[in-house]
C-alpha cells in the first residue's frame, strides 16, 4: 500500500477532548485527518470543572475567545475539608491576577472542539464506531468502521475508558491504585449561593466533590476508597431538596496506565491511555495535552522530522512521566485520609 493510495494520514478514533485536539494538532501541520466519534454529544457529561491551564492550551487551538460561551462559572480555587482539617485552597496567580478555573458544559465544550476540528478540515465521521484494526499493512494501518474500510499511516485511540485499540491489540492496562468506585449526579434549584467555590471533603471512607456547573445547577461526585458502592438515590446532604436532573450513575475510576501508550504505526490518548480519579480535577486537561503531544508527534514522523520510533518512545517516556507525578500527588492525599494501598 502505497502512501499516495492511503485514504488519509491519520485515523484518529474518539472525538471528546483528547481526540479532538490530537485532529486539530495534526490538520494544523497540514496533515489530513480523519476521526471517527460514535456518539451524538448530548445531555451532561463529568468533567466540567476545568483546570485554569487548559487556558493556554485552548490559544494553541485558536478557541480562546470562543471557549467562553461554553462557561457557566468561574472560580479561582477549591475549599477543602480533607482529614478534618478545612482550607482554601486557591490555584494560584500570574501577572495578570489570580487564576481561575472554569465550570463548563462538558457537551457544548466537545461539540466547540470538534467544531474546530472541521474547520481546521478533519473530516468528522459520527455517529460512526470504529472496530477491528489490521496493523502490519505496507506503509499504513486499515481500520474497519461502521462507514466502511478505511487506511492511513498512523491510528490514534482516543476512546476514553472503552480502550478500543488496548482491547483490539491486546495491549494491557494494568491496575495502579486499590479499587475506586464513583457516583455522580446533577440537581437543579437554589442552593443560597453554596458551591459556587467547588467543595471537596473527604474521609477514610472516600471523598464528595459538589460544584456549581451554572447558577441553578449542580453536580456532585461521590468517590469509595473502601471498595463499597454509593447507593443509587444518595444525594449530598445540602443538595437534597432540590430537583434530581436524570438518575445519578456509576463508574469505575481506578487508575490505570497503558503497558505501551504509543508504537511507531499508534499513538494511545486521553483517559484511553491513563486513567486517574476525578481527584485530580485534571481529566479534560490530561486528555488535551496528551492528544496535542500526540498529534505534535505524528506530524514530526510523517514529515520526515523524526523515526516513528522515536517518537513512541518520547510519547510513552512523557506519558509515563506524568502520570507517576500525579499519581505520586494523589497518593499523598488518600494517605492523609487513613485510606490503604496507595504507593
């Protein structure tokens, strides 16, 4: 297969955060893109509380000033109540003040991305699921999707936890954390001006995260660090007389790592390559910049500026490298609680 007759340079499946900004990365270097997103973004999804760095990242992309119409609140910190003792706990200044951290809509923030994607001239397949991949193609990689068949140089898995290349290619996502189960909800109401600073107060049992998404929304996520399960119904104390917005849902959300995140013809982003708990309030930031460092990398190898080996190498190195600091960072925190089985 030759590199003129590949339907395009890269196949990026996934379209949230990571894979979104892995398209916009690759089709800014004039490379042709692909990406395959199976679902409709719709509804509320978790992860509106955005880290202020995402901020720079989002210039990168040309989206800071659009980004603003998806923001329904903005703080500068988090208070804390974490083995008995309570603090403010702010992110931080620069030069031109304090930083502060946005509350999103998860669903138009997505949809704001693959936006840009197409603009950037991605060609945006979705609904459409990705299946079964064929390495070992001459010069490209052939993914089968619900579109049909389709060849590029490089695939880049940005399925979130659905891990879809990990499970295809055998590649093992090894546990790094004691078993962490999570619950999440929304509620609509008043809440007499609580939570417009997130909250996060934990104990040996786990911890609760309540922040205000919009004035008149609220989501909460309830995390077990004993291995027991939230009940379906339970709500936050103070967010019990207001109005249930869809049923509360579960996940597990203990951390994980990816054996081999990259290989000279894949690149492995987002929560598909690592996974931590929601502790980290760094979830969209991680996937944007893995997905850009991604797609950094594969238009260096596809120009000819580096092997593709090496560049797995680099990504897998930095992909590691980070996720071990963050790990390193949230394991203090459950020490703190008297929770067991952290590093």
């Amino acid at each position: 297969m030759a590199p003129g007759q590949l339907d395009t340079d890269v196949i990026i499946a996934g379209g949230g955060p990571a894979g979104a900004a892995a398209a916009i990365a690759c089709a800014q270097r004039g490379l042709r893109v692909r990406l395959f997103e199976r679902a409709v973004f719709s509804g509320h999804r978790p992860g509106e509380t955005l880290h202020p760095g995402v901020e720079p990242l989002l210039g990168q992309l040309g989206l800071a000033d659009r980004f603003q119409a998806t923001v329904g609140a903005r703080h500068s910190g988090i208070l804390l109540s974490w083995a008995g003792r309570k603090q403010f706990q702010p992110y931080g200044t620069g030069p031109d003040g304090a930083w502060r951290g946005f509350q999103v809509s998860r669903a138009a923030f997505d949809q704001l991305l693959l936006d840009c994607a197409r603009e950037q001239g991605v060609e945006v397949c979705q609904p459409c699921a990705v299946d079964r991949v064929q390495l070992g193609q001459e010069n490209g990689v052939r993914v089968l999707t619900g579109a049909g068949p389709f060849s590029a140089r490089i695939v880049v898995d940005a399925t979130g936890r659905a891990g879809w290349l990990s499970r295809r290619l055998g590649v093992a996502r090894s546990a790094r954390s004691p078993r962490l189960t999570a619950r999440y909800g929304y509620v609509a109401g008043s809440c007499s001006g609580r939570y417009e600073t997130p909250e996060l107060v934990g104990d040996s049992k786990g911890w609760v995260w309540t922040a205000m998404v919009r004035p008149g929304l609220y989501h909460w996520t309830r995390v077990g660090a004993d291995g027991s399960r939230a009940d379906p119904s339970w709500v936050p104390v103070d967010l019990r007389g207001l109005t249930p917005v869809g049923p509360s849902k579960g996940a597990d959300v203990t951390w994980r790592m990816a054996t081999r995140p990259a290989h000279p013809a894949w690149f492995i982003v987002g929560d598909a390559a690592c996974l931590l708990d929601p502790l980290s309030s760094k979830g969209v930031l991680r996937a944007m910049m893995s997905g850009i460092a991604a797609g950094h990398l594969v238009a260096n190898v596809l120009n000819d500026h580096i092997t593709a080996g090496a560049a797995a190498s680099l990504y897998q190195h930095w992909l590691s490298e980070w996720f071990a600091q963050e790990a390193l960072r949230l394991a203090t925190f459950y020490r703190q609680l008297g929770v067991a089985g952290f590093p």
